[in-house]
C-alpha cells in the first residue's frame, strides 16, 4: 500500500501545478530577481568603466594653448552645449598672467569652481583635478632640469602600491548581495503553494473531511510539506542556475573582477538549498495553518518572510564574524555560499552541522504542526 | 454498529453534549433531529474523532475513535458539515484521492471510483474541473468520497442542505440501497419531511441530551400526536429552529 505521505503529496503537486498564480510566484521571483540585479550592475559596471572625455568650461584658454593642449590628450575638453538641469556647472579658470608666471617659474594661477559634493560629478572632477596635477608636475621637473638638479630629489617617498585583492575576492562584494537572492529565493517560491495548501484549506471548507480521513496528521503534514517544498525548491534551483549564467553575460572583468562559478559549485549550493527549502515551508505552514483564511495567512508570511531577509542582510551588512554562524540554519548556508563564491576554502564539517541543524529544526517545527492539528482548538478555532 | 454513550462535551461555558447515549444498528437508518445548537454536529464529530468527549465513549464496532481514530476513520464514510471541493480537481481525482487515502489505488481504485461515479449519475461530470460546479454537483462528489471505499458506517451531517428536488431524490434512493445492504447510516438533520420519510429510528436531540427516541410512528404514539412535526414540537417544547 503506498504510503499516505506520498498520496498527498502527489495530489498537492498536482494541484498546484494547476494553480497558474503559485507557479508565475514561484518562477518570477527566481527570475527576475537576478535579472534586475543584472541590469543594476550593468548599469553600475558602464558608469565606473566611462572613458567619454570630461567635458567642462575652460576659461581663459587663449592664455595657455599648451596646457589645454595637454588637458584635451588627458580627456578634458572644453564644453560646447548647455549644462543639464541641476548639475552645477566644473569651470577651469587660466588667470591672465600664465605666460609670465611660466617665465618667471612662479605658480601659475589656474582656479577650479565645482560642487565638490556632488556624487555624480566625482569622478569628472577627479579626473580634472589629476589632469592638472600632471601638468603640474610635468612643468617643475623641466625646471628643476633647467637648474641642473635631479627632479628625484622632490620624491620623497616613492611609496609601490601592491594591490592584494584578487578578482574573486573583489566580486565575492558583488555577489554578496546576489547571494541574498539565492537564499530567500526558497523562501519565496514555495510560499502560495505552502499558503494554498494550509490556510486555503480552511477557507474552502475541506480541512474538517481531510482531517477525518485514515491518516495521521503527522502524515499529512508530511506530505504537504514536501510538495510545498518541491516549490520552493524549484525557485532556488532555478536561481541557482540562472545567477551564474546571467553574470556570464555582464562585463565583470572590465572593473576587475571575475565570477566564475563551476558547475560542481553550483550543484553544492542547489545541494545546501534542500534543508533550507524545508525549513521555509515548515515556517510557513507553521504560521498559515494558524490562519484563517488566504488573506490572513498571507498577511503573517509576509511578516516571517521579513526574518530570514533581517538576518540575511544584517550579517552581511554588519559584517558579523562568528564561527557559530557557520552551524546555524539559514546562517550556516550565508556562510557557506560566501565561501564557495570567494573561492575560498570550504568547511565540510560546519557544512553538514547546519544542514543538519536546518532539518531537526525542520522536522520539530513539522512535529508542531501536527500536534497542532491533532487540537480540536486549532482545527475548529474554538 | 454505532454507539454513543453518554456523551459529555463543554466548550467553555457552555456545554454541548450532556449524556448523549443512542445507538445506530447496521442495516438501519438512524436520524438524528434536533434544532440548531442541540449537538448534532458535536456529537458525530466525536464520533469520528476529530473532537474529544470530556467524557463517556462514542464506538464504532466497539472502537473508541478518541483511542485508535485511524482503525475508526478505515470503517466509516464522511459527509461532513462543511464539504468544500479542490477547485483544480476534476471530480473523479477528487474521489480518487480519498479512495487512495482509504487504501483502494491500482485497478481496484479506478473501478471503485468509476462504480460511485455512475452510480450518481455523475459521467458527465467526472472529469470537469470542479470550478463552477452547482450546488447538488458539489454534493454528489461529497457523497461519492463518502462512499467510494464502501463503508460499514456512513455518517452524514445534514446532507441535504441546499438541495433540489432531484439531487434530494438521489441521496435518498442511495441510503436506502446502503441500508439494504447492511451499512449503519447516522445522519443529522433538522428537516423533519427528511426524516419522517427515510429514517427507521429517530433520535431527538435537544441541549446535548436525547429527548426521545423510536421509529417516527412511536414517537407519534408516544406524544398522542398523528404528524412526527407536532410529535417533535412537544417533545422538545418548543417550534425554534425547526424546518417542517
């Protein structure tokens, strides 16, 4: 005889698959999701990689032809059209006595008028600001040349940069974030499914016959869970796969950093997902067999679905160091998944602990649930 | 066999069942009458285990559903007080389902559920999406899960709510075919015409207690009255919540 988990848990798959709005839930979070962050980073990725020439108002430039000279080779040039609205306007201005300051090798006199906290104009004015500073630079060594003396000797220091950061470290920052999306992405594919099934059953009146049949609640909660399950399962798997592929497509390398995920890597992370896909579904099945109807139980999950997003963030933004993180549910996969995509190397046994964690969690948070529904306060809410 | 014996069940304040004891033989149709609020609903959720009596026992073949529900649940066909559908399950999967949770799948199971689905005259429907099904649609499915698996004891929760006059008939050539077979039928109403014309024992219910008990014509005698109508009225003193 087949087993009543499994009966339920192929008529809930079933039913489900049927219900176009769970499966669009499920599909489009784990798609667009990445997909937006793609575009985000694409639009990132072309804002830091701009090499246009700087365009600003140079004044005086009659006075100076060699130093606008100078500056047009390095990509500043003189502005033809209007200023858009609300940016303030980056002005150079050659004070009128360049050609004797240069002959008498005095400062010459050049003023820049810009809004310094702009954030957009930044990186425009850095570049004029850089611009000059060679230029500068440029004029002291001929003269320090004319006079016979060894430009060196205003070097100080000549302090090496060694840059340590690898391309994988700099793009774990990156994927930091798109990690995030992997994660809750099991939270929420299975959640209208999960919602379906337990609140919904309520609210069409068929939880009274189901709960009379010849099965231990124990056993319909099982069932249930792992059809919910296979949802959320889905999205995380199709996140998984579509994170990667999609990041393939944007021009990382030209920031300096690459993400190459391989497949094996892949695999464990759609791997370390199944305990975390049960769990979800557990919390949510937890919270909306509590309610009422469709509308209440949606309303309790999208408050749950705020917990593992706080804990996620927070440890990724508060920059939360502690090898305990490494054996909790939910943290456990975080940390787990930021190893993998740093490419550093992975704590197996930490890796077991909190998979295991995440399923006796799990498998209590189902115990509960049945005892739940084995209480006639519950099921009839007296 | 269905026995109930005296039953005691409070929720809160108020209490429900107050020593409810009847039983409800095999081969026979037990009616249980009483107004709104009597118990009814309590009473045969208690006798499928759903509800737990504070105390006495409600036994199906001698089985205390509140100790081995499961071994009660495999003897027993449900038509209970809410009967809601899978809205993306076509009728006969809807059967189905409830035929497999009862252990019949295989070839065995698709006979049984073809069996029930002509039997209600329900071909036509069998493999609609219960979407947009009408009300004595929706009642013939609840009925066909109740008695897929061909239970001993079938209890029904007022089954003839929101009927018409066809549907009606079908539910009640169906109990009676049942009892000829043998089945114990408990079911509750508080339509008196439905009980006068199908039920071989009545039992009146009234604050959780039974208030009488017998075939229509003893409670007829019983009370001096010719119609079961006027019988009943004088047995629980009042007309309240009564539909003739």
């Amino acid at each position: 005889m087949k087993s009543p988990i499994t009966i339920v848990f192929r008529k809930e798959l079933k039913d489900a698959l049927r219900d176009k709005r769970s499966v669009m839930a499920a599909m489009s979070y784990a798609f667009f999701g990445p997909l937006l962050m793609a575009v985000a980073f694409y639009v990132l990725i072309s804002q830091l990689t701009d090499d246009s020439d700087v365009k600003i108002d140079i004044e005086g430039a009659a006075h100076a032809p060699a130093f606008v000279e100078h500056l047009e080779r390095n990509g500043v040039v003189q502005r033809d059209e209007a200023w858009p609205a609300g940016q303030q306007p980056i002005v150079l201005a050659i004070a009128e006595g360049w050609d004797e300051s240069i002959a008498t090798a005095q400062p010459a006199k050049v003023t820049l008028t810009a809004d310094f906290s702009s954030q957009k104009q930044r990186t425009d004015i850095r570049r004029v600001e850089s611009a000059v500073e060679n230029y500068s630079k440029q004029l002291s060594y001929i003269r320090l040349q004319m006079r016979g003396i060894d430009p060196r000797i205003t070097q100080g220091v000549d302090l090496v940069k060694h840059d340590t950061a690898t391309k994988g470290s700099k793009a774990a920052i990156l994927m930091g974030s798109v990690l995030i999306f992997i994660l809750l992405s099991v939270f929420f594919s299975g959640m209208n499914v999960a919602i379906d099934i337990s609140a919904g059953e309520r609210e069409r009146n068929s939880l009274e016959l189901l709960l009379s049949q010849p099965l231990t609640t124990h056993q319909l909660v099982w069932g249930k869970s792992l059809a919910a399950s296979a949802f959320a399962m889905f999205g995380g798997l199709l996140s998984a796969i579509l994170i990667p592929i999609i990041f393939k497509f944007l021009p990382l390398h030209e920031i300096g950093m690459s993400v190459s995920l391989a497949w094996p890597m892949i695999l464990l992370i759609i791997v370390l997902l199944v305990p975390l896909a049960l769990l979800a579904t557990a919390l949510q099945l937890f919270v909306s067999f509590r309610a009422k109807s469709f509308k209440e139980a949606q309303t309790y999950i999208s408050l749950l679905l705020m917990a593992p997003m706080l804990v996620v963030f927070g440890v990724e933004f508060a920059k939360v160091k502690n090898q305990i993180l490494y054996y909790l549910p939910l943290t456990g996969q975080h940390q787990a998944l930021l190893d993998i995509i740093k490419g550093e190397p992975l704590q197996w046994v930490a890796m077991g602990i909190s998979a295991l964690a995440t399923f006796v969690v799990s498998i209590l948070l189902l115990k509960l649930i049945s005892r739940m529904l084995s209480s006639e306060k519950v099921v009839f809410g007296l | 066999m269905i026995e109930v014996k005296s039953l005691q069940k409070a929720f809160g304040k108020v209490t429900a069942l107050d020593g409810l004891t009847f039983s409800a033989p095999e081969g026979q149709i037990t009616g249980l009458l009483g107004p709104n609020g009597a118990g009814k609903t309590t009473c045969l959720r208690t006798i499928y285990g759903l509800l737990k009596a504070d105390s006495g026992e409600a036994l199906i073949d001698g089985v205390d559903a509140n100790k081995d529900p499961l071994a009660v649940r495999r003897k027993i066909g449900i038509f209970p007080d809410k009967f809601g559908l899978y809205e993306r399950l076509t009728a006969r999967e809807q059967i189905s389902y409830f035929a497999t949770l009862h252990g019949m799948e295989g070839e065995a199971g698709d006979a049984a559920v073809a069996e029930v689905l002509s039997r209600l005259d329900m071909n036509a429907i069998a493999d609609r999406r219960a979407t947009g099904f009408s009300q004595g649609q929706r009642m013939k499915v609840a009925l066909a899960q109740a008695i897929v698996h061909r239970p001993k004891h079938l209890i029904l929760d007022e089954p003839s709510r929101g009927l018409d006059v066809m549907s009606t008939r079908i539910l009640r050539d169906l109990l009676r075919e049942l009892r000829d077979q043998g089945t114990s039928i408990l079911f509750s109403s508080h339509v008196m015409q439905e009980v006068a014309a199908l039920c071989d024992q009545v039992v009146v219910v009234a604050a959780g207690k039974v208030a009488a008990q017998g075939t229509p014509t003893e409670l007829c005698e019983q009370t001096g009255e010719s119609a079961l109508e006027e019988a009943f009225v004088k047995i629980i003193g009042t007309d309240e919540g009564i539909a003739a």
